[in-house]
C-alpha cells in the first residue's frame, strides 16, 4: 500500500507515453485494494477476538481517516487549484496518505510496548494455542506455539486424558466437524454478516453509483456530497459504542430503510435540478449515518455469536462479507444507472 501510494503520484511527474502511466496507474490501485483488503482482515481478525470495543475503533479509525482525507481534498481545490496545477495538488494529497500509513506502521510496531495491548496479546495467544491447526485462514499474527513441536514428545508417564474439569466444551473442537471454519461462523453468525454485505452493497449501489448521476452545476458538488457522505458516516460509526440499538435478532431490521435510499435517489436522478444541492448533501449524509450505524455494529455483533477459537474467523469473515459487498453494490449501481438512463 505505501509503495501504491508514494508511486501513483511520482509515475505522473515522468516522461513516459499516457498509455504506459495508465497501465502502471492501473497496476498500483490493484495493488492498494489488495494490500487494504489484506490489513482489513487481518485487522477485524484480530480486533474480533480483543472484542467488540476493538472492532468498533477500527472503524471509528477508518471513518476519521476518511474524515481526514475529506478535508485535505478540500484545502487541495480551495488553496491550490488557482496558483497551482493539479499534479502538485495531487502529489500533497498523497503525501498526506503517504504520512498516515507510516504512521500507522511506526503505531503498530509499538503495539506490544503498550502495558494494556500486552494483556490483550496474551488472551491472543491463548486462543490460538486452542485453535486446531487446521483453521482454513491464516492468522493474522500467527504464534509459534502452534508448531507442533512446541510440544513435548509422549512418554509412558504421559497421562493419556488431560483433566477434563478445565476443559471448556463450547470453546474446544471435539471432532473435525467442530473445527472453526467459514461455514460454521456463517451458520451462527449469518444475521449480522449477512446485513454486514447488504449494508454496503445497497451503499455502494446508492453512492456512487447512483448520485454519480447526479446533476449539479457547482465544481464543489462531488467534493460537498463525500464531505456530507464522510461526517455521516464517521457519526454512524461513533455511536454503537455510545448506543448499541441493535442485537442479533434485530439487526436486520434496518435493511428496509436502507432499501428506500434507492428509490430516493433515483428520483433525484430522474428530475435533475428539482432538488436543490442542499437536500442532495442531507440525503448523502444521512446514508453515511445509516451505513456506519449498521456495519459497525453488524461487525461489532459477529464475533459475539461464535466460541472462542472463532471469533478470529468471524473478524475475517465479517470483512469478506464488507468486501463483497462493495464488489456487488459496485454492479448493482451501473445496473441502476442502466435502469434510470431507459426511463429518461
């Protein structure tokens, strides 16, 4: 991801022909979402097994970057689209990102110097000692004790059956079937992983997909609606922390008012300059909130319905079920965008 960041802009101070900077551009955003869905994983794996608390600041921390980048872009057009080219503007605004991750790097090298995370690693520790090795993902911070010759060799004095009093028999697999695997956290976790794609998939479908339609004659207007889109969203992902509305049971029951942002939009869409940019703004903001709201606490409640041994699993799966999503909703939206251009 670092080096996708610091080479995008540096490729287009070069003298090479368009099409070689378009094909080496395109390469480097492939290796971004790569790189992000591989620390998104990784991150929500191991979030999901400090708790809920964890997974919601992951969040909240994606939320207040994005926040960040928002008004970065802002200070970019106001200050320097009129002295300086957009290169310059593009180039400090990936430095900004550039100085995010390494610091994000330098943060998590000093993770385990903290007093409380190094309690925290410990339950990590442990739970991967009572993970079968045969987990079908890798962890995201794999311990050394789960070689198999960590183990010392059995002996005549080796007891065959360990004390059963300590064992618990909702967290310890007893037979390969109650191994940790992706269709055992789905089946106990589909409620909330399942809202988890919904919620992004009708939210990638809705934006961008449909307000990219969206006519405006002011050059602020797609910089306003993500700004809008962002505080919304940053305010959704704040609050399960604060006020946790929803549970398992409940945490489908949002999807109907996440399904009437469609209709919505597409009005907009279909009766360009009816609604002024304002409502456009409030409507955008107001599904940030939504989406935040109810994908940080669909990932928030994933983890809670499995055993121990799973909960690392969920975090990963939960954010399988996100990625999905915005795969999906980023068709959906061009499928909308092709219904809305027949009815014009």
């Amino acid at each position: 991801m670092l080096l996708s960041c610091a080479g995008l802009p540096l490729l287009q101070w070069t003298s090479l022909s368009t099409l070689l900077r378009y094909a080496a551009t395109l390469l480097l955003l492939i290796l971004a979402s790569m790189a992000s869905a591989l620390i998104q994983s990784s991150s929500y794996g191991l979030a999901a097994v400090f708790g809920p608390a964890f997974l919601q600041a992951i969040d909240a921390g994606k939320g207040t970057g994005a926040m960040v980048l928002v008004l970065a872009r802002i200070a970019t057009k106001w200050g320097l689209d009129a002295d300086t080219t957009d290169l310059t503007a593009l180039s400090l605004f990936f430095g900004l990102a550039v100085a995010a991750i390494v610091a994000a790097f330098v943060l998590y090298a000093m993770l385990d110097q903290n007093v409380y995370a190094k309690t925290k690693l410990e339950t990590y520790v442990r739970i991967q000692f009572n993970t079968p090795l045969a987990l079908p993902l890798p962890s995201p911070v794999r311990s050394p004790i789960k070689s198999p010759s960590f183990f010392p060799p059995a002996t005549e004095s080796t007891p065959m059956l360990k004390d059963v009093a300590v064992v618990d028999v909702d967290d310890e697999p007893n037979s390969p079937s109650d191994e940790p695997s992706i269709l055992s956290v789905v089946r106990r976790a589909w409620r909330p992983v399942g809202m988890a794609f919904a919620t992004f998939c009708v939210c990638l479908a809705c934006f961008p997909g449909l307000t990219s339609s969206v006519a405006s004659t002011s050059s602020w207007f797609p910089v306003l609606m993500v700004g809008a889109y962002t505080v919304g969203d940053l305010i959704g992902k704040m609050l399960p922390l604060h006020c946790m509305l929803l549970s398992v049971e409940t945490v489908h029951y949002p999807l109907l008012l996440q399904l009437s942002f469609v209709p919505l939009f597409m009005y907009d869409v279909l009766h360009p300059y009816l609604l002024p940019d304002v409502a456009t703004y409030g409507l955008v903001a107001l599904l940030g909130l939504v989406t935040g709201f109810v994908g940080t606490s669909s990932m928030m409640l994933a983890p809670t319905t499995c055993r121990d041994v799973e909960q690392e699993l969920a975090g990963i799966t939960g954010s399988l079920a996100i990625i999905t999503g915005l795969f999906t909703g980023s068709y959906v939206g061009l499928f909308l965008n092709f219904i809305v251009q027949l009815m014009q």
